[in-house]
C-alpha cells in the first residue's frame, strides 16, 4: 500500500500579520488569502523492517533511523519528525515503520507558506494511513500546533488553515478559536484577478522567524506603530472581502498599495532596497498595487497590473533577474488518497 497526500500553497491578499500572536489574541485578526496551483506532497510506504526513513525530495535530504517512540529534533527535517513525534503521542502510543518522501513545489522561504503546507500534507498523509479522526479544523489545528508549539517556529495561524480548507477565505483568529469563511466569488471574477495578478519571485529567500519576532516583541510592547499598522491590515482584509465579493476589481490594487505601506511598519525588514526598486518600477509602468508575500524580506512579489498593464508590467520586471510563476486559484484543499 502507498498513501499520498497534498496540500496547495496559499497567496495572501489582505491583512498579513494580524494572525500573529499576541496581536491575534488581544485585538482579533483577520486575514484574507487564496490557495494556488503549487503543492506540498507527500508519500508514506509502510514498511515491516523497524526502520523511519524521511526523504524531501526538493531538498534532496535523506536520513534513515531506527522506529521509535519519539524522533529528536535537531535540525535535520524536524518538520517530518515534528509530525511523526505527535502522531504517535496522540494517536498510536508504539513506534511506525515506514519510508515517508515529501516535495514542495516552492522553495522553503519563498512566502507562500510552505513550512504550514507540507505540515498539513504529512498530517494528511499519516491520517489517510491510519484513519485519524481529524476534520478539517482539527487537522488545521493539529499542524498549528506542531510548527508553533512543538518545534517553537515563529509565524501565525493562516497557512494551515489555507492549506486545509483551500479556496478563497476570510479568517478570523481569536484568542481560542479561528473562524474560516469561505468566499463565493464569481467565476469571471476569479479569472479576470488570475489575469490582472502576477506573482514574481524576486530571486531572493528570507527567515520568515526573524521577520515575525520583531513583529511578536514590537506587539508584546505595544508599539504603538505596529499595532495601528497591524489594525489598519485588519482593515484592509475586510475592504479586499467587500471588493472581491462585488466584483469591484479596478480597486484591488489601491487596498493592496494601501495594506504594503502599512506591513512595512509592523516590524524592520520587510521590505529590502531591491524590493523597493522593483515596487516602484513596476507601479509606473502600469501596476496600482501588490505586496510582498508572507512575512516579507523576500521571496515572492504579488503585482497587480489590471487589464493589459499586465504586459508592461511583466517586462519590468524581467529587468531585475527575478521569475514570474504561472498560477491558477485552486478551489480544494487537503487531499489524500490510498493505492493497494
């Protein structure tokens, strides 16, 4: 038997950084993002020799262990271990055997929220395995807490919950609960913000941690810079539901001008002097908004560039060395499946 999972990786469009603790818990979050064409999967082979053998295919990283009860993380593929360790905590009290391989369609820093993704797609994986009752907002939930409490790496709450539920959604986080609202868009709206968006990577990567440590010590000591920037993104996100909802797209790209100055004041190094440059250059040839994804730094730009700008934009662009990644909205999320 072979079981395989995968997950989308998600763009946010509005309110980044309201789902970051402790902002989240005191003032309430709300985010709005999508999931795209670019997957997190992985594979589980069960095995009958006593061995865990990991493999991320992307990474080309490979280690071979003895089955225990608990894996140690020390920094090599703590993310496969990490979900390993709590499934067996939770869920199967003895040790597994079996071979598991993972790839990202993205690079790991790249802000589509990667690291939550292939989280999600492992947890999906050994729930299809072993028939773990998990819904979708205890899966979410699970991967959560595995990232964030058992291995300790900094970020928010989006990611597993995009990759889980998949499509367009408006999420609101709490103190204890999130609250995912999917979002009924109409199809030609869809496709015409698929045609007016371009996703860019900039040819650089960042630590997403350290970005989202300033954020969490700036919302700790209640800078009150960072905390009305974060308020104004709250903002944002509702504006994005309202427009989207409407079909009102020609405003798209001033509510994403207006959500990019105001993430550059939640904490230093969002942005970059490379960022910059580019953010202008494509503005004047035809751009009216976008935002750099994730926690920022690097990685990904999301440009929108409504109608035909899109081509002068994408010839702007082609000047600072970076990519431009074809993409589609995806509707599904978390998906998994077994073959005999």
């Amino acid at each position: 038997m072979i079981v395989r999972a995968k997950a989308p990786l998600r763009i946010g469009l509005a309110g980044g950084g309201t789902d970051v603790s402790p902002y989240s818990e005191i003032y309430g979050g709300a985010i709005l993002n999508a999931t795209v064409s670019m997957y997190a999967s992985a594979t589980i082979e069960p095995t009958t020799d006593g061995k865990i053998v990991l493999f991320a295919a992307d990474k080309n990283e490979l280690i071979e262990l003895p089955s225990t009860e608990f894996l140690e993380i020390n920094g090599e593929l703590d993310l496969l271990k990490g979900v390993y360790n709590r499934v067996v905590k939770d869920f199967t009290n003895k040790p597994l055997s079996f071979r598991l391989t993972t790839f990202v369609d993205s690079p790991f820093g790249s802000g589509l929220g990667t690291s939550s993704t292939i989280t999600v797609a492992i947890l999906g994986a050994f729930a299809e395995w072993l028939g773990l009752p998990l819904g979708e907002y205890d899966m979410a939930h699970l991967a959560y807490e595995i990232e964030r409490e058992d291995l300790q790496m900094a970020g928010g709450k989006q990611d597993q919950y995009a990759a889980t539920f998949g499509g367009f959604n408006f999420m609101e986080f709490y103190k204890d609960r999130v609250i995912v609202n999917p979002l009924r868009i109409k199809e030609e709206y869809i496709r015409e913000l698929e045609f007016n968006l371009l996703l860019y990577h900039t040819g650089t990567s960042r630590q997403s941690s350290n970005i989202i440590k300033k954020q969490v010590a700036n919302f700790q000591e209640k800078t009150s810079e960072s905390i009305e920037a974060a308020h104004q993104l709250k903002e944002q996100a509702k504006r994005m539901k309202e427009a989207l909802l409407r079909g009102k797209l020609d405003d798209l790209g001033e509510i994403l001008d207006f959500g990019w100055h105001y993430k550059k004041q939640t904490a230093q190094g969002i942005t970059s002097p490379l960022i910059d440059d580019i953010y202008e250059a494509v503005k004047k040839a035809g751009a009216t908004g976008g935002k750099i994804s994730g926690a920022g730094g690097g990685g990904y730009l999301t440009i929108y560039a409504p109608g035909l700008a899109r081509y002068q934009v994408a010839k702007t662009l082609a000047q600072f060395g970076g990519t431009l990644r074809p993409f589609s909205f995806t509707e599904r999320g978390l998906v998994s499946w077994k073959i005999p």
